[in-house]
C-alpha cells in the first residue's frame, strides 16, 4: 500500500474538451485576422476568452491533483469564457444581417458529424476556416464552441461526482497518514 495522497494529474491533451477549445482558440485567432479591423477591441476579447477556454482546462487539470475544488473552479472558468465567446459570435452575425444556423441545419449537423471524427484539429477545419465567408466561418466556430460547452458540462459533472466520492487532498492526506500509523508497530510490543 502506498502513501501517496496527490493521485497521478495533467493530461489535458488527452480530455476531448481541450483538444477541441484548442480548435476554437486557432480558428478565432484566424478568424479576427480574417473579418475584424485589428484596432477593433473586439478582436482583444475574442482572442482572450478562447484562450482563457483553452488555458483554463490546461491549468484545472494541472491543479487537479492537490485542489479537486481549483480543478472544478478552473473548468468552470474554461466554460463561462466559452459562453462568452460564443455570445461575441452571435453578435457579430446578428449586427451583420447573417444568418445564425439552426441545431438541425443541414450545415450544423455536417460540422456536427466532421466534429465527431477521431483525431479532429484545426487541421480538419483550415480549409473551411480560411476558405469561406464570415457568415459560415462564425456558424461552423459557434457549432464548436456548442461541442466544447457540452463537453465541458460533462467533465464538470465527472468532477463533481469523483470529489463526492473521493474527496478532496485533506481527507486523501488524513486517510494516508492514519494507513501509514495502522502499519507501525506500537513501541510497547518491542519492549515485552
């Protein structure tokens, strides 16, 4: 039995969420190059809450292993600046006169399905990125950032769930040091 209480942590290339918040920092990042005046404030708030999507799951799960509430705080910070995000997309369409694509259009469920497959980076989506009008650009983003937010929900309700089961670092540092006192011998034994 080990007396180990910081379980094994980071990862987060591994979590879906990431990989797919990564996609939408890059295709933001081209996407204000593309279609918005670089003095235009905007395109600072944009870039940043993708970014704080993306470094947000990096640094949760960095902290996971001596702070399951930071772990939890963090996702969640990941997922509100991915809301924010997506309300930025929504304006830049509506402000425009584009059209916002319904969940069950054709377009949606074609970035849906291409979102699904094994491996997907922004390399599955740089032709259309770089490629489409504004219009298209804002929809297929806005339909990853709904993929990211879902994911991002489930991984908080994992996180919730394993805190209610496992507790947090005081209670795993308790149960290792009373394993660690059961295992020792009592001095008086030796004595007799």
């Amino acid at each position: 039995m080990t007396d180990k209480f910081i379980p094994a942590h980071g990862g987060y290339e591994n979590l879906l969420s990431y990989r797919k918040a990564l996609i939408v920092y890059d295709a933001t990042v081209r996407f204000c190059n593309r279609f918005l005046d670089a003095r235009d404030r905007t395109v600072d708030q944009m870039v940043q809450a993708a970014r704080s999507g993306k470094q947000n799951i990096v640094e949760g799960s960095m902290a996971s292993g001596t702070s399951k509430e930071m772990e939890i705080k963090l996702t969640s910070v990941a997922r509100a600046s991915l809301e924010e995000l997506l309300e930025d997309y929504r304006d830049f369409l509506r402000t425009r006169d584009l059209r916002l694509w319904e969940k069950g259009s054709k377009e949606a469920l074609f970035v849906r399905r291409l979102g699904a497959q094994p491996g997907e980076s922004y390399e599955t989506w740089r032709m259309f990125i770089e490629t489409r009008p504004a219009e298209v650009v804002a929809n297929i983003i806005i339909c990853l950032i709904h993929q990211a937010n879902y994911l991002l929900d489930q991984q908080i309700r994992r996180l919730e769930q394993a805190f209610v089961q496992e507790g947090g670092i005081r209670e795993r540092m308790t149960r290792a040091r009373v394993q660690a006192r059961s295992r020792q011998t009592p001095r008086s034994d030796h004595l007799r």
